[in-house]
C-alpha cells in the first residue's frame, strides 16, 4: 500500500510541475505577442 500512496503522490508532483511550466510558456508567449503587436505602427 506505501508504494500506491508513493506512486500517487510523485505523478501529483509531476504532473503539478508540468501544468506550471505550461503556465509559464504560455506567459512568455502572451507576453511576447503582446509586446510584437504594440509595436505595430498603424498609423
């Protein structure tokens, strides 16, 4: 039963990583898009 409870908590772990360097790509990426259409000049 230890290693079901250790296997649970390490694919929470990982998988918590993963959903915040997700998070972090597709702020760099927002922000880099944000930043490229401002500097469109419409005028």
């Amino acid at each position: 039963m230890a290693q079901d409870a250790g296997y649970s908590t390490e694919t929470v772990i990982v998988t918590a990583l993963l959903v915040i360097m997700g998070i972090a790509v597709i702020g760099i990426i927002v922000g880099k898009v944000t930043a490229k259409a401002s500097g469109i000049d419409l005028g």
